[in-house]
C-alpha cells in the first residue's frame, strides 16, 4: 500500500490556502485560518476511518476507529501553526505524512495501522512568546497559571484563546500524556537546513536535538542631544548593543561545532533621528547539541553583554526566557529507522536538528525520534520554503513500514 504523492500534494496545497495574509503562511494557533487548517486534517483522517479528539491541552488526536484510546500505539505527528510569513512545509509536512499512512491503509482495506496523527497547538512560539506550548502542557512541564500568564497579540492568553478549540485546563490532569498509550513518537519534519538537500539525500534519522537558551537584554543609558553632546559625554544605549551583538557572533564561531546564537528582535527608544538612543531591548537565541556547551556559552553571554556596558557606562540586565536541554534521541528507535530508510529510501544518513521540536519534549517520557527530508537551498521561515513532495511520501512510507513492522 504505497503512500499517494498526489494526496499529499493536494494535502499541502490545500492547509496553504488557510492563511491570514497572502504571500506566505500566516497561521497563529487559534486563529481562524489555523481552525480551518486543523478542520481540514481532521476530516481527512475521519473519512480515513479514524476517531479523533481534542486533549485539553488543545492538541489534537485521530486513530483508526478499530484500536482503543488506550491500546498501544504508535504517535506521529506535528504543527500546522506557523511564523508570520512562513513557508507551506514547516510542519505541515509532519501532520500530512501520518496522515498518508492512515489514508493509504484504509484504501488498501488491510488492518489498521497502529498509528495516532497528532497535531500539536502552538509549536512555533510566535504566537505567545513561548514554543511548544501545546505538547509542553500535555505532558504536564506547564501549569494552567503558566499558560494564564503567556498572551497574544491580542491580549488574550493561551487559555482564553483556546476555549473555543477545546482548551479545557480544569482537565490539564485528567486528560495528560499517558506513556502505555504510546509505543513511541516519530515527528517527521523538514531539516530547514541545507546539508540534505546538497548531499541529494531523501531522507535522514534525527539522532538529537539541539538544546536552546532564549534571553531578554535591556540595555539603559541616556538620552540626549545628538548635536550638542560629544562622544565622549555620551551613553549609548544602541552603541552597547551594537558591540554585545558582534561580541555574540564571536562567540558563536568560537565555541564548538553545531553552536549558533541569533540577535532576532531589537527595539530602540525613543528611536529618533536626533536623539542618543537611551534605551534598547534585544532578544538572544542560543542553541547548541551539547549541553556543557550550553552551559558555558551562557556564561559568557553574560559576561560579554556585562564587558561591553560597563566599558560604556550602561546599566543593563538579562531575564532568560526559555531553558530547553539538548535530547538525544532513543538509539533503538533511530536504529529500526535507520534499516525501514535503507530498505525504502536507500538511505542511511543522520542528522542533527538545530531546530527545536514537540520531539524534544516527549523524548524525556517515550521513545523517540525524527525523519528528515530536504529542505530546497536550506530555506524555512519563508515563502520560498519548499520540500519535495515525492521525499515527503518517502518519510510516509518509512513511517508506515514501522509502525506495521517494528515491535516495541
């Protein structure tokens, strides 16, 4: 029972046209046009003969109607949200590869695969400041006054939000991940690098995930006339940032392979051609598939950002945001992968994600790993992202060979 190349291009083509603003995917969790897109994968898997359910953390569910919530089964799955202007693949190509296999074993008539699609609600973090928040309240990491306390751009929090799609957190408990319901998690997913796709690779096994540090800095000097103040009587707040920045990229470059630190956002008050800047915000993303790296590399950010203010005379202050650990993947999963990607794929390559994913978050709890496909030129976040439709089939049928074949 082979994986349709044309369902799942009619798939993506389709969850594309849900966006709230044309020229790129623009899906904020609970959305309309991220209700529409989840409305669409949820009767798909219906008409493939599946149940489905919302958990209340707002992640949604579907199983052959054959095979009990609690029976064991394989999970696969991943997000439909996405950053603003962002790319049709991120995503979206995790959701529609299980949902392929569901589809392609009810239209062969054979037994139901032991598979559950998910769809995890709010991967990306755009939408309210925090990643994963979907799969990080399923699994109990985040407690109904954490998701309370994270809003959108609307001022609504993620509770308020998601009423209106099944967000229940009186029933946070009640409804949390069970390990024995799951023999293991495979997230499919694009590589949003570009080593796949210049190697001519169809398909890679994740063996980890990069661990990720986020950091607010707020750098506080003083205002003042551009004109009438000399530079040496100055406090340049955008002055200081400038040097942590650039200090920042060294950083990167000297501390190990794999490691990268990202300046994403910056804000300069008052912001006026004629005015010394007195105030800067900026963000730092720090990643790393080693943890001592991490561990390290945080100290120095600090000491860094300290060095350059105190050189100029500027108060400052650092609130890290997000603490997520480097998480390897399980060995034997990767392992029974690895064989179905030779046997199907006739490949046996490895990948290492930059990018975090729901995967990391289940990893701690279940069995876990993630299949790769290429991204064209490395591109993700953006319009222009783009992944064969032929390798996402591939992934499909990889996916459905162990669920079908591999024994916990």
């Amino acid at each position: 029972m082979p994986a349709s190349v044309d369902r799942i291009r009619s798939d993506i083509e389709a969850i594309a046209r849900f966006t709230e603003t044309p020229g790129g995917a623009d899906r904020p969790t609970f959305s309309p046009a991220w209700r529409e897109a989840r409305d669409y994968v949820i009767d798909q898997a219906r008409r493939a003969g599946c149940k489905v359910r919302v958990d209340a953390a707002g992640n949604a569910h579907a199983r052959p109607d054959s095979i009990a919530w609690e029976t064991p089964v394989w999970l696969s799955g991943s997000h439909i949200d996405s950053v603003p202007r962002g790319g049709n693949y991120d995503g979206v190509a995790g959701v529609v590869a299980p949902l392929e296999v569901l589809r392609a074993a009810e239209e062969a008539g054979t037994t139901a695969p032991p598979v559950e699609l998910i769809i995890f609600a709010e991967e990306e973090g755009t939408t309210f400041g925090l990643g994963m928040l979907g799969s990080r309240a399923w699994v109990g990491d985040l407690s109904e006054t954490r998701l309370a306390a994270v809003r959108n751009a609307k001022g609504e929090n993620y509770i308020e939000a998601g009423a209106a799609h099944d967000v229940r957190p009186s029933l946070l408990l009640e409804d949390a991940f069970n390990a024995r319901h799951y023999l293991g998690l495979v997230e499919v997913h694009i590589e949003q690098g570009p080593g796949m796709w210049n190697a001519e690779v169809p398909l890679a096994v994740v063996t980890a995930i990069a661990g990720r540090k986020q950091y607010r800095v707020k750098l506080s000097g003083v205002a003042n006339h551009a004109g009438s103040t000399s530079m040496a009587d100055r406090k340049d707040a955008l002055a200081a940032a400038a040097v942590c920045i650039l200090q920042l990229e060294g950083l990167a470059n000297g501390l190990a392979d794999g490691t990268v630190i990202t300046v994403g956002r910056i804000e300069c008050r008052p912001n006026a051609i004629n005015v010394i800047p007195a105030c800067v915000e900026f963000t730092i993303d720090f990643r790393s598939p080693s943890n001592d790296v991490l561990t390290e590399g945080d100290a120095q950010i600090r000491q860094r950002v300290a060095q350059a203010c105190d050189r100029r005379g500027i108060a400052h202050a650092i609130e890290k945001s997000e603490d997520a650990p480097a998480v390897q993947m399980d060995a034997d999963l990767c392992a029974k992968l690895s064989r179905a990607c030779a046997e199907v794929a006739k490949s046996t390559a490895t990948a290492v994600s930059g990018a975090l994913h729901d995967a990391a978050i289940l990893a701690p709890r279940l069995p876990a790993a993630m299949l790769f496909v290429p991204s064209k030129d490395g591109i993700s976040h953006n319009p222009a992202e783009f992944s064969r439709v032929e390798d996402i089939a591939l992934a499909a049928q990889v996916l459905l060979k162990l669920v079908t074949e591999a024994r916990p």
